[in-house]
C-alpha cells in the first residue's frame, strides 16, 4: 500500500473546494458524469486510432444508490487509470487529463471531450465524508487500484481485485446532503444536467439520456416531424413551435444548435430564460444573457459551443470576443430566417405575424443591426383585421393624405379596435390608414421607432378630434355664434377627481360626434408608460391629473335644440350625457361617475324628472 499527501500549496485547499468551488451543489452530478463521458469518449478515440485492440464492447454509465452504506456510485466502462495516472491525475489538483489528452491527440481526436480545468473531480467533497475511486485502466496487464480520500489532504492507494475495465466513483454522502441519496433527487439531476450527454446513461436500470439529440445531427438528416418531436422532448407541455432555425457552423467559432420560434396567444405568456446552453451536450445554463442578444431570449431551443469560455463551474461565462461574435451571428440567421420567410410565403408570414411580431419588434427596439433588416418584413395590421403593410408600402398608402406641416408621414395607430371604433370609422370615412399597435412592446416599439425614422411620426387614432389628427392646422368654422359658443361651453363644465378637461366649441362634420374626447399624444403615452411601469418621466407624468379636451361639435343638429330647451333640469341632463358618453369611449368614466351615468340614462327614458343619486361613503 503507498501512502502520500495530495500536491497541495495549502492544507485548507479541501475547505475552499467545499465552499466556493461551486455555487451550487447538485453540480457535482454534472462534473462527475462528465469525467465518466470523458473516459469513454477517450476509450472511443484511442480505439479509432488502433491504440486499443478487440471490440471494446458497450461504454454505458451507470449511477447507483445503496441506501444501507449511504453511497452513491458513478461506473463508466471507459479508458481506466493505472496507479500512475491515478497519483498524475487525482493527486495534483487542477490537472487535466482532458486537457492532455486533447493535446496529445490534437488532430485526430473527433470525440467531444468535456473536461478542461481538472477541478470537476473535486466538486465530490461537497457532498461527501469520504470518496473512494476504484479503477482498471483499459492498457493490458494493468492492475486495478483503489484510492481513498476523506476530504483532507491525505489519502491511500491500493491495489484492488477490480476486474473489468473503468472506473467507480464511490460517494460516501455526508448527513447535510442526504438528499442526495433519494432516487427522484438523482433522477431529476441527471435529466437536468445529462438529458443529452453522447454516451447512454443508466439509473435504476433505465435510460435517462438521447446521446444523438437533433442538434447534433445535419439538417439535411432531419425531417419537419423530428424538430418537432424534439422540441417536445425539450418542452412537454408547449404547443409546436411556428418554425425553428438549425444553427451550424464550424469557423470562426464552432456553434451548433437549434432555435424555436414559438406560439404566443397572449403577449403576457411571454417567457424569457426559454434558451438552454450546453458544452459539448453537457448542460451548462438557461441563462444565456451574456450570448444571445435580449431580444432572442423570447425564443426557445438550444446551443452548444465548446468555445464559449466558460469559468471553473461552466455556471458563468467570461468575457470573450468570441461571445460577441456568436451573438452577432445568432441575430443574422434570425433576421435571414425571417426575411427567407416573409419573401418566399407572405401569406403564411402574415397567418404567424401575431407571434412573431412581438420577436421582431422587441428585437427592432434592442438591436439596431436587426432593425436594418427588419424594416423589410416587420408589418403593421391594418385596424379592421386581415391587411397588412410594410413600412415602406405604408409610407405609399398615407403619402398624399396623411402628411404633417413638418412633410412627416402620420402613422396612425389604435390599441384597442373596440373601444377606439368611433375614432377609427371616422378616420375611415377620411381615407385615412390606421394600423394597430396593441401588443405588450407596442409603446416601447412607437417611442423608439419614432427616433430611428425620421420621416414618421405616430399619432393614436383618438388622439385628437379627425380634422387635427395630420396637424394641417386647419380652421373648423362652427354655425353657432360667439354667444351660443360660450354658452355651450359653460355647460359643458366638468368636475370630475383626477381629470382636468378643456373645453372647445368647433365647427366640425354634421356628421362627426357631437362631442368627442381626446388626450394628448405625449400626456397619454407618459401615462401608459407609468402603468407599465416605466421609471423616470413616466412615474413624473403618471401622478398628475388626465388631461382631456371635450371637442363640442357646433355643426351637430342636437346643440340647436339644447340651446333652445327652457327646463334648465333637462338641458343640464342632456349635456351631462353627451360628456358622459365621450369620456366613456376613453375609459375616463369609472366609479361613482359611470354609476350616475347610468341611472340618469335610465330616468331619462322613462321620462322622469331630475333626481339626486346618493351613495353610500
């Protein structure tokens, strides 16, 4: 038996390990099951170069528990260690054997071997009061040895009586991770960090892992049914996805990966952290912040890349060039997709559009390379469902009606068809186009592009009664004279908590509402903006009171009989509807306003007279 010390600069080198070597400890599965696809990937390697003679048979991992000893057990079939390698690679910690192996056969290795920092090993001790290796290296006439370590720096080599090629890792699992000794603890480990790993994996004598996922195979050997049946497999519950992108690429940077575009019906389901990053088919992490642009992270799927540097525990990426590029490149396979998409099918581009537009605004928002190429195949829903435009095809639609005094084209817009019909069946009756932006990103997405295109400017529907909408500042004359002008807007006084109305007599359309309500653009969007909330000016503008202008169509035939009614009770009744009814189609009438509203709607049919409405405090 030889005895010895760990090559260490420092007693205390366990104690760190154990603390700080990982954030989290379930990792140790990871690591440990990764040296385990190590050993017989190298096996795998050293067999196609000749090195190892004969069929060296099935290379499965095994995990097991036994409950009685308190141990858990990872037993590979791979390459093996000889005393020498044991005391090479176990005893000098942060020696990689992964590492030399890769250098060693630089060129002829086609295996993905995992391990680089000769630090995994060690994640045991964080879960262990002792941890024994038990190992038969796969050179013929090698003797198996057994080491032993109780987390201190000492530890012991022996010969064994192991006869088959591989190696045992033995945990001695300590009280504080007992948890670690539950089979569904394990099973959920191992199905989060190796669903994917290149070598089956066995626990409790069934398979948890797809060691060919579709990722790793060429798209040419895939079909529409495999992306799909991956895409379940990746996630149970989820509707099939609209279409996905195949990443592959070998230079400047090997990438693979598949990317999901998936159904969104609602744009609150929108769900980030949806992306998985793996290294060579070893899980690493679903946040994937530091590679895919924001943006890209609404989407599903995953990638995998031996070059993304990554620190000791392969939890955090480190900053690279190489990240950068990656994410660059990512972004240009999406915005080529999508432009492919919408050129060579448009119909079904605009079928996915209420999905996808919320990818492709956000990402119009956030990246300006991608805003370039989305400005071909963004699209903007025309208000009465089923048209849409381009920017450019409407910039054609709106050219000669709907410029401003400073030669901008006004993009008019509604967020909610419904309660803005009026609005928009008046701009209709003018020829106007209105769009709708009525999507989660929507405010984000008009207050950004209005910086980026110079010659737009967006205006809701309802912003402003229809003859000031494209601000031609032109004159609306009203029949009625001064006096009867002053006269309406005296009764259209208004004293409504937490709204400032103006009030304005104009000559509109006979046709037009005889009152109609509007807010400013900016004091609207400020609003929604602190509803949403957004900080600075939004949160400024968002205490201070509404502020809307009541337009009274002097044109409209009603106010002719208004004027001339003698029961003040009924006049005053009359008016307090019609303002009613235009602060309603806002949203404005709310509470004890919209419950006087009603009841005096109701007395006036029946024709009763005036009374007080009291409610409750």
């Amino acid at each position: 038996m030889q005895k010895g010390s760990i090559r260490v600069q420092t007693e205390n080198i366990f104690p760190i390990i154990k603390k700080f070597l990982y954030s989290d400890h379930e990792i140790f599965i990871r690591e440990l099951v990764s040296n385990a696809v190590d050993a017989s990937q190298k096996l795998k390697t050293l067999t196609s170069l000749g090195e190892v003679k004969g069929d060296i048979g099935n290379t499965d991992i095994h995990i097991l528990i036994d409950k009685d000893k308190k141990t858990l057990t990872i037993s590979d079939k791979g390459v093996g260690m000889t005393e020498e390698e044991v005391d090479k690679y176990i005893n000098q910690v942060a020696f990689s054997g992964a590492e030399e192996f890769l250098e060693k056969y630089k060129g002829k290795n086609e295996a993905n071997i995992i391990g680089h920092f000769g630090l995994g090993f060690y994640s045991s001790f964080m879960v262990s009061d002792k941890v024994e290796i038990i190992t038969k290296s796969y050179k013929e006439d090698s003797k198996a040895v057994r080491w032993e370590c109780d987390g201190s720096p000492e530890f012991s080599v022996e010969e064994n009586d192991k006869e088959n090629r591989g190696t045992d890792i033995v945990l001695y699992i300590n009280e504080e991770s007992a948890e670690f000794l539950e089979p569904e603890r394990i099973r959920h480990m191992l199905e989060k960090f190796c669903k994917f790993l290149p070598v089956p994996i066995f626990f409790e004598d069934k398979q948890i892992n797809n060691p060919t996922p579709a990722w790793t195979k060429k798209p040419a050997d895939l079909t529409t049914q495999d992306y799909q049946d991956f895409y379940k497999e990746l996630y149970p519950f989820s509707e099939a996805p609209l279409f996905w992108i195949h990443l592959n690429v070998d230079y400047p940077f090997n990438l693979t990966g598949i990317l999901y575009f998936p159904k969104v019906k609602k744009s609150f389901e929108i769900q980030k952290d949806k992306i998985q990053l793996y290294s060579n088919q070893v899980y690493v992490t679903d946040e994937v912040k530091d590679i895919v642009p924001e943006f890209l992270m609404l989407l599903h799927g995953v990638i995998d890349s031996p070059d993304i540097p990554l620190n000791v525990s392969r939890s955090y990426l480190q900053g690279d060039p190489n990240v950068k590029k990656i994410g660059s490149y990512i972004t240009k396979k999406v915005a080529d997709k999508l432009e492919e998409l919408f050129r060579e099918d448009r119909k079904s581009f605009e079928e996915k559009w209420e999905s996808l537009g919320l990818f492709v605004k956000y990402g119009m928002i956030t990246d300006d390379k991608f805003l370039e190429k989305a400005n071909k195949f963004n699209l903007f829903e025309d208000a009465d469902g089923g048209k849409y435009y381009t920017l450019d095809e409407y910039k054609t639609a709106a050219e000669s009606l709907q410029k401003n005094k400073e030669g901008k084209i006004v993009m008019l817009y509604t967020t909610d068809p419904v309660q803005q019909n009026s609005f928009i069946k008046a701009a209709r009756q003018k020829e106007f186009v209105v769009v709708k932006l009525e999507t989660i990103v929507d405010a984000a997405f008009i207050n950004n592009m209005e910086m980026k295109w110079s010659d737009i400017q967006f205006v809701r529907v309802d912003a402003d009664i229809l003859e000031n909408l494209i601000d031609k500042n032109e004159s609306n004359e009203s029949v009625l004279s001064k006096e009867e002008a002053e006269k309406l807007k005296d009764l259209f006084h208004v004293e409504i908590p937490d709204l400032h109305t103006t009030i304005e007599v104009k000559g509109l359309s006979p046709d037009s509402a005889p009152v109609i309500a509007t807010r400013p653009e900016f004091m609207r969007r400020m609003k929604d903006m602190a509803m949403n909330g957004g900080g600075g000016m939004g949160s400024f503008y968002g205490n201070m009171p509404e502020e809307v202008t009541l337009t009274v169509n002097g044109n409209h035939p009603i106010y002719q009989n208004i004027l001339k009614e003698e029961n003040k009770d009924q006049q005053e009744n009359l008016v307090k509807n019609l303002t009613d009814l235009a602060l309603l189609s806002q949203g404005l009438l709310k509470g004890n306003e919209l419950t006087t509203f009603i009841n005096r709607s109701v007395e006036m049919m029946e024709g009763k007279p005036k009374t007080k409405i009291i409610t409750e405090a």
